[in-house]
C-alpha cells in the first residue's frame, strides 16, 4: 500500500487499473527467497540472479501507463525475467506473450506468475525477442525491458495497424524510454524519461525459440 500510494500514485501514475493491479500482485514472489521487504518494495530496482534485475515499481507502472491498454488487448512482453510485469499485465485481463532470453529465467518466471495469476492467458516463451514474436502477431501493445541501440524496426511491424504502441527504453549511452504508435502505415513516436536498462541483445542461439 505504501509503494502504491507514495511511489506510485504521487509520482504520477493515474491509472486505477494499474494501480489495483500493484495491489493484488506480492512483489516478494518474484525475488530471491529471504529478500527483505525494504528490498522488494523499494522504489529501484533488484537482483535476481543471471545480472539481471526486477526493474523499479514506478518504471514498470509508468511503462505499462505509456502502453494505454484496455483488458484483452494481446500485449507482447519482451524480457520476462522475474515474471513480476507478466503478472501485472496478466492481472489487468490482457493477454500475455512473454519472451525471456535465459531459459532458468524463464522457468522460475512461470511458475511465480501461475502461482499468483492462476489461469491467466499467458504464453511463456524461452527465445531471443529483439525481433519480436511474428507467430502471434499483431500486437496491441509491446512492452521491452532491456534497452537496443536504435528500434528494431521489426518490432514496429507488429504491432496492430490500428493503433498498437511500442514502449521501449533505446539508446546507448543516454537512454530513453520512447513510444511509437501505429496508425496504418504511419508511426508515431513520442520520448519519454531518461532510464537505464539492461542491453537488450542481439539474436543468438536462443532465437528459434520454445514453450517453458
């Protein structure tokens, strides 16, 4: 309740149904076992093994806002890794395909977001995304929490005509977390705040990808 109220809603999330679904979902299942409350709900980011991190509350809040989604849109997540932003999303009714490049990740992913979300419509996938996941495309949202150089500009294909929108952190050494909106033919894209995430990498061995 604190991280919501403070962290969250005074630092300009407005949206009720994330702010519900911040509520409902238990961060501590999605960090290391014997992790602190101050640690897991504190307002920055976390390791979780294989460096990587569950990224901060606000920046997944703030995120998922920038997507403007309504229940049952099909929301492509690229970089699961704790599974904590899958459980988010799954909580709020979308529909979840969800990509992680580290298989472990993956695995503990799913069964952290099955035990908190039962039933959800969730497809966990182990593969490399920086392309996307062209089999279940388009998308009304895709959401990425690892930051390329430039936009794979794969990703803006997938995403529904009809306004479908990217939010992704790109940039090298200044990142930015940017928007891009399809309109047809037509993408509109919109810079947001400066961040700092992870690489996200380019396709490797994991790139045919597999069901976990």
């Amino acid at each position: 309740m604190r991280m919501v109220r403070q962290d969250l809603a005074a630092a300009g999330i407005t949206d009720e149904s994330i702010l519900n679904a911040f509520m409902r979902i238990p961060r501590e299942e999605f960090v290391p076992s014997g992790t602190e409350l101050a640690n897991v709900y504190g307002d920055y980011p976390y390791p979780i093994g294989f460096g990587q991190t569950i990224s901060q509350p606000f920046i997944v809040a703030f995120m998922i806002q920038m997507l403007e989604i309504e229940p049952g849109d099909r929301i492509l997540e690229i970089g699961t890794g704790s599974g904590y932003q899958t459980a988010v999303l799954a909580s709020m009714g979308m529909e979840v395909v969800t990509i992680e490049l580290i298989p472990d990740l993956a695995v503990g992913a799913r069964k952290a977001v099955e035990a908190v979300v039962p039933n959800a419509d969730i497809k966990f996938i182990a593969a490399d995304g920086y392309y996307g996941w062209t089999p279940a495309a388009p998308y009304d949202g895709i959401i990425v929490s690892a930051a390329p150089v430039s936009i794979p500009y794969e990703l803006e294909e997938q995403l529904n005509p009809n306004g479908g929108r990217l939010v992704i952190p790109a940039g090298e050494w200044q990142q930015r977390l940017i928007s891009v909106t399809r309109d047809g033919n037509d993408w509109i894209m919109k810079e947001s705040l400066p961040v700092r995430f992870v690489p996200l990498v380019k396709p490797g061995k994991f790139w045919k990808g597999k069901s976990v």
